[in-house]
C-alpha cells in the first residue's frame, strides 16, 4: 500500500465517481488507484468524510459526517471485490423495482443478549473522522467498520436444497426415516437444516457422508444461543470439513421476532464461540430479500449475504417470470449492501393453494418457476423445499400453500 497525500479538488472528483452504486457492483472489474504526489496545501471548510477503501487500496464507498476541521484522516479498510466476471454473467439482466415496501425495523428488547451485546458493542473499533483537507492511506489490516466481519466469504455453492426432519404430525423423524429421506436428495450439493433438534444434524451428517453434500446449518432460537451451538459442537465430533455455513435466525427481523441490533450480536456471538471450537467457516443471518435492502446491515455483519426470496407472495409473477423476478431481488440486495455477493438461501414455488393475484399453484406451474429460477441462478442457490412440509400448518396468509412446497413431492416416510 502506498502512502502520500492527494490535492481536495482531484480526490474529491476522484472519490464522488467511485462512490456512485452499481448494480451487479460485485462483477464490475478493478479500478486502479491513482495516486497524485504533487502536495498541494489548501484551506478548506467542507463536512468530514470517512472514506472506505478495500484491501487493495481501491475506494470502495465515502461517508460524510458532521464538521470537524483539522482531524486526523484516515481511510478504513474493506475487503477486495468479488473475482472478475464473465461474459456470461454480464449478459444477466439488469434490475429494476417489482415491490414496494415499508423498512421492517422492529425494536425488541431481549433480556438473553443485553450483556453479551454489550460487551460486543465495547470490543468493537469505533471510526476516525476524516478531514476532506487531506487523506492518509493507511495499511490495508487496518480495523473494518463496526459490524462487519473480518473478511466477506465469497460462496460457492451449486443448488442445495432444504430439509425439515419432521413427520405430518409434527413428531422427529427418526434417523433411519432421515437416511431414507437422504437418498432422495443425493443429487444437490448442499442442505440446509433450519435448527438443531431432533438429533437433525447429527443424522443428516451420517446419512450423507461420503457423497459430496455439505450442510447449511441453522440456529432457530437466539434465546437458545449456548445450547444450539454445543448441538453443532457434539454433531462435527471435531470434524467440520461437511459444515459450509452456519445461519442464526430465519426471517428474524422480517417477522419482528427480533431486532436488527439483536441479530447482529448474535451473529457475532456465535461466531466466537463456533471458532473456539474449531469451526471458521461462514456465520451469517438469513431474511427476506425486503428485509436485507432495508437493513443491509444484516448482511454486513455477515460472512456473505443470504436472502429468502419467494416470487409466488409478491402476486404479480406468474411462473415463467420467477427467475426474473429473483434475480432482480439479489441484484437490488447486492446494490444495497455494496456488492456484496448473495446467496438465495430460499425460492421455489407451491404445487398446491389458493392463487395469489398472477401467481397461480400448480404442478405444471412448479416445474416453470423452477426451470426458470435455476436457468438465471445458475449458483448459489437453494430451493425450498425437498418435500411437501405437512407438519406446518395453512392460513389465509399463506394462500393455504405454506405445505405444498417440495421439489420431491412428499417424503417417502
């Protein structure tokens, strides 16, 4: 990393073209930094700027705060862009808005995580104000922004699919029902699990071993944090070469049974303990595609950005239109979230239920929005569900569909 000082006037320009969003921002190829030598001393009274720049020395995004002339520059660091694109995902197309939406921010006071948040909050860097009289460019191992991980994952998935171990009445399967239920499932490279009980680890890992499956692990309660991750602990025995992910919560902070605050504590959280353990894989949260955009803080506190995403609820896409609409979404949560890579952690389509406006149940309909999600998804993508969950139960919100999503129909016990 060089150092030097820039003139106000070239840097500014410089840094108000650089920080303007894209959209498929994670593909766009690497600008060079300039670097200007020539110092040129000037008097200027403008508002502070943070600027954030990745591990090559590249400006990634600025942030402007209030006014405090003669502070100390200094220049974050952010991890390096995602790897250079191809033609063929240059050629996906460009996003624009299908839904509108209110910001879901819910305030839920957790008596579970106040201390533990806490005490996260106070180990946390805190930002230097930046002065637009002159930057210094500091060492790409510089502390990243509160909040963030050390260093975005970039994923690498094919299709995965998710997995529930329970029977039409709710009780757990048993480990020889959950082996049956895994040679069915053979052909994706990942599943993902949404909790711990029922052993559900444990007998997933068993029946996929030795066949190329890796799991996308979840933690269903913050309430239950310590709990969950000994479950995840005693399953790996040591060995979490199988293990991809671990996600904590599913569609918490959409479905207000969590704030955003109490999220990003959590991640953070469970990271620290999985890695006590061995574990320094991807720790991430998962939401809706309309809670991330609105709180892409959530991503941000994650390895890599994981959205559910289901084109039946919005009630204007029909089938043919579901890969489109999907897309769409991860583009906008990418732009959001400044190029992040993400990773459709739900779609599908029910086979079964009530319409939804243009969204119509069917089986026929299934196979389309399926073709067509998989054919602009090409990867990082995980289908929901692998059968027909009916265990859960059906309401007018749901269009009476909620246990008619399985890609596999219904699970052979």
């Amino acid at each position: 990393m060089k150092t030097g000082f820039v003139s106000i006037t070239s840097f500014l320009l410089q840094q108000l073209t650089a920080s303007q969003p894209h959209r498929h921002g994670h593909l766009h190829k690497k600008r060079d930094l300039v670097v200007v030598t020539n110092i040129k001393y000037v008097t200027v009274e403008t508002e502070d700027v943070v600027v954030y720049v990745n591990a090559h020395g590249e400006p990634w995004t600025t942030k402007v705060i209030p006014h405090n002339i003669g502070a100390t520059p200094h220049i974050q660091s952010l991890p390096p862009p995602a790897s250079e694109p191809s033609e063929e995902t240059d050629s996906m197309p460009s996003a624009s808005p299908f839904v509108s939406y209110t910001a879901l921010q819910p305030q839920i006071s957790n008596p579970h995580f106040e201390e533990s948040e806490a005490q996260l909050t106070q180990s946390l860097p805190t930002l230097s104000s930046t002065s637009a009289a002159e930057v210094l460019m500091v060492k790409a191992s510089s502390p990243t922004p509160p909040g963030l991980p050390p260093s975005f994952s970039e994923p690498h998935f094919s299709h995965g699919i998710s997995y529930s171990p329970y029977n039409a009445d709710g009780t757990c399967k048993s480990a020889s029902q959950v082996a049956n239920d895994m040679e069915l499932v053979a052909g994706f490279s990942v599943i993902r699990l949404y909790g711990t009980d029922c052993d559900q680890i444990a007998s997933v890992l068993k029946a996929i071993t030795g066949r190329g499956i890796s799991l996308f692990l979840g933690i269903f309660d913050l309430t239950q944090l310590s709990g969950e991750c000994k479950d995840i602990v005693d399953a790996a025995e040591g060995n979490w070469s199988m293990i991809k992910t671990v996600s904590v919560g599913n569609e918490l902070v959409a479905n207000g049974k969590a704030s955003v605050r109490e999220v990003t504590a959590a991640i953070q959280l469970v990271r620290s303990t999985l890695k006590a353990s061995g574990y320094d894989g991807p720790v991430i949260t998962v939401d809706t595609m309309i809670a991330m955009k609105a709180n892409p803080e959530l991503c941000q506190a994650s390895d890599f950005c994981a959205i559910n995403c289901h084109p039946f609820f919005d009630g204007n896409i029909s089938a043919e239109g579901a890969g489109d609409f999907v897309r769409d979404w991860a583009d906008q949560v990418s732009e959001a979230t400044g190029g992040m890579s993400v990773v459709i952690a739900e779609t599908g389509w029910p086979t079964q239920g009530n319409n939804n406006n243009k969204a119509v149940p069917s089986q026929k309909n299934h196979d389309l929005a399926i073709t067509s999600i998989r054919r602009l998804i090409p990867e990082n993508l995980i289908l929901y569900s692998a059968f027909n969950d009916l265990w859960k139960e059906d309401s007018e919100n749901t269009h009476n569909a909620e246990k008619f999503w399985g890609i596999l129909g219904n699970a052979p016990s």
